[in-house]
C-alpha cells in the first residue's frame, strides 16, 4: 500500500477515534460539571466598569450553564496525539501549546467559578503575562531551534509578489503577536452556543487540508484530532447548550491554531482562514477604542454576534451564519495557500 494511503488511513481513524473518544468521556464531563456547579454568573459590568444591560437581557436565562467544556477537547486531542501521532518536528510544540494553554484557561475558569466581584478570573495583566510566556518560548523555539524566519505570501504569483520573504529577528515578535491575538480572539468569539466550536472545527479542518498537501502527515493528523474531538463537542455545544467551551477551551484551540499556522508556513494565510476569530477581536477592539477616546459605541453590543443579536437575529442565526462564512472564508485560504 503506499505510504500516502496509509497516512490517509492514519488520520481518519485518528479524526473518527477522537471524536468516538470524546462522545464516550461527555457523559462523564457533564456529570462533573453539573454535580459540583461549576458554571459562572454572568458578567454585570464592561471592562471599563459600565453596565451590560443588551448583553444581559439577550444571555441571562442562560446563567448556570457549566463551564470547562473544553477539557473534552484538548485532553482528547493531547491524549490521543501522545500515544499514537507523537513526532519531534510537527506535533510535540503543537502538543505542548494546547496543554498549556488549556491548563492556563482552566485556572482562569476555576476562578471565575470561585471567585467574587462583578468580573472573575484571572486579571486581564496576568492572563496576558502568561500567554506572552508561552508565546515566547515558541517564538524561541521556531527561530532558534528550527531556524525559522522565512514567512510565505499567499496568492503571490498572482500578485506578482516574491513567494516567501526572510524577515529574520523579526519572526520572534510576529509569532509571539499572533499567537496571544489568536488567542484571545477564540475566546472572543466565544460567546454564543456552538459559534466558536464550529468556526474552529472548520479553521482545523482545513489545516488538515494544508498539512496533507505539505506532506506534513503527523500535523495533518493532529489537526483531524483536534477536529473530531471539536464535532463531538458541538454535538452538545450548539444551541441550547449543555455546556461551554470556557476560557480552557478557547485559550487552548486559539494558540494552537496559531502554531500550526507556523509549522505550515501560512501566517498571511491565517487572517482568511480564520476570518471569523479576526472580526470578533476586531470588532471588540474597536469598541473599546470608539468608547474610550470618543465616548461612544460603534456596536450595539460588542463583539460583532452580540450586535447581530441586538438587532434582533436569533442565536441559531447568527452561529450558523457566521458557520457559513468561516467555510468559505477557510476553503478561498486553502486555494490560496495552494496556488501561491
């Protein structure tokens, strides 16, 4: 049999076990979950200290869903890649990245959970601390140990640019700002049931796409890993949910999307890709920005679903709309990539 049909093989039974794994341990996550109360009230204040009243009026019959969702994801995706898809050059910093983000969210969640105050968590210096940390040992690690520096151009030929560019010393701080941009656009975008489950699983999805072409076939896996352990939890996630995602969740598939970006070489590529995380934090950022310096608000609510929402789309609407547009988003990245 050749070897490329044998990898093929290789990653649809890990993409399917993963998904059978993560369905199997749900019951057992939900009874957690639910037994010792390990959902969050929800938030009553912006970060600059206002009152939420869109935000509350659209959420506030969901208050007591759990958080923590996310352990099913990354603890099936580590798991499954440490025992079978462990490979020195194209899964053990992805690995790495997922596992300590994911336990980074998690603090965050458990506090959240615990802790008291109109805002809980981690504060926004710590988590940021934190994930500049992580980012930076694998910033050191591309450019020092894997001599990375050289990003590609999507689409060059066609835009008669040169394919790929040697930024040198600068890679470390473009690595470094995606991935805690990433990052925190995950998290961003999740704020509606099944909305950044089913974005990520078709971010991932087509990164498998990627990595097969690139004959990366242990990353290819490792994204189908993250893939089926994502549909399973959609299976439970999308509208109403029985659970959600939580900071582990999102920390963990945001800078690891971010990572694998880099081990494909496909950066530029990723704004595209990942279209719908990008929108979210910016649509946030700029929130913040019109609200402090001129006073008043671009969005009805922000991020970008929430004013979907404000306007009077329903949930389900705006998740799976923004489901549409992340696919084909993904697939005009993948053809780019591909063609450059």
């Amino acid at each position: 049999m050749p070897t490329t049909d044998g990898e093929l093989i290789r990653i649809f039974s890990l993409t399917t076990g993963s998904f059978v794994l993560a369905m199997v341990l749900t019951p057992l996550l939900t009874h957690f979950l639910y037994k010792y109360k390990l959902s969050q009230k929800l938030r009553s204040e912006a970060w600059d200290g206002t009152d939420v009243p869109v935000y509350l009026s659209l959420h506030k019959k969901k208050e007591g869903t759990p958080l923590m969702g996310g352990l099913l994801i990354w603890i099936t995706a580590a798991v499954l890649t440490v025992l079978f898809n462990l490979t020195r050059s194209q899964t053990y910093l992805p690995v790495f990245v997922l596992v300590t983000t994911g336990f980074l969210g998690l603090i965050d969640d458990i506090l959240k959970v615990k802790g008291t105050g109109k805002i809980r968590g981690l504060s926004t210096q710590l988590k940021f601390l934190f994930q500049f940390i992580i980012a930076g040992l694998g910033a050191w690690w591309f450019f020092y140990k894997l001599d990375f520096s050289v990003v590609a151009i999507p689409a060059a030929q066609l835009l008669h640019l040169p394919v790929s560019v040697d930024i040198g010393w600068w890679y470390v701080p473009l690595f470094v700002l995606a991935v805690v941009f990433i990052t925190n656009a995950v998290n961003i975008t999740d704020g509606l049931d099944g909305l950044a489950g089913g974005v990520a699983a078709i971010c991932f999805g087509a990164y498998l796409v990627i990595a097969w072409i690139q004959g990366q076939y242990g990353l290819a896996a490792f994204c189908g890993t993250l893939s089926g352990a994502l549909l399973a939890f959609l299976w439970f996630n999308i509208y109403p949910a029985r659970f959600w995602m939580g900071d582990t969740g999102s920390f963990a598939l945001g800078a690891t999307l971010a990572v694998v970006a880099f081990l494909t070489n496909t950066i530029f590529a990723l704004p595209i890709i990942a279209f719908v995380f990008v929108v979210e934090a910016c649509s946030s950022l700029l929130q913040r920005f019109s609200k402090k310096y001129f006073k008043r608000k671009i969005f009805i609510s922000a991020p970008m679903h929430h004013h979907f929402e404000a306007i009077g789309w329903p949930e389900t609407k705006v998740t799976m709309r923004f489901w549409v547009v992340s696919l084909v988003c993904a697939s005009v990245g993948v053809v780019l990539v591909i063609y450059r």
